[in-house]
C-alpha cells in the first residue's frame, strides 16, 4: 500500500509509520551530492553520501538492500528532500 493511499488522515498515516519491518529511508537531493539516511524506528540509523552518478546510485541502493536484509523488513519507505529538480538522475 502506498502511503498515498492514506490521504490526509494522519491517524492511519502514523500507524502505516509505525508498523514493524518498516525500513525508512530519507535522502536530500542536491546537484553534486546526495545524503541519505537509513534506518528502522527501532534500530539504529546509519548515513551515506553518494554522487549523482550511475555508479554512486547503485551502491545506495546496495545499502538499501543490506539494512532491510540486516533489520529483517518487509517494507521500504523512501522520501525525498529536494528543492530543485536534481532528482531526475535518481
């Protein structure tokens, strides 16, 4: 399910949130570098930086797949941060 799906109803947004196996990723985009944060609500997070490069994008995603491997989740959450459109390459 989509976290779209909730609309504004913030009550079935929070629990989408707080479900186990929820891994939650964060990044702010910008024009050379990106920062990303990953982590579970539970568990520790940890932060990356990566270029924007074919490359850099595949080992952030490398690391997705090695935290939701590590804490055992189900689900993925990204959201972006971004002011100007430099997330095309993402």
């Amino acid at each position: 399910m989509r976290l779209k799906n909730y609309g504004r109803n913030q009550k079935k947004r929070k629990e989408y949130i707080q479900q186990n196996g929820l891994l939650l990723v964060g990044v702010d985009v910008s024009k050379a570098k990106d920062d990303a944060c990953i982590g579970t609500l539970d568990s520790g997070r940890c932060r990356i930086g990566f270029k924007n490069a074919r490359a850099a994008f595949k080992g952030f995603e490398d690391a997705i797949r090695k935290n939701v491997f590590r804490n055992k989740c189900k689900r993925v959450l990204v959201a972006m941060f971004l002011i100007v459109k430099f997330y095309y390459n993402l």
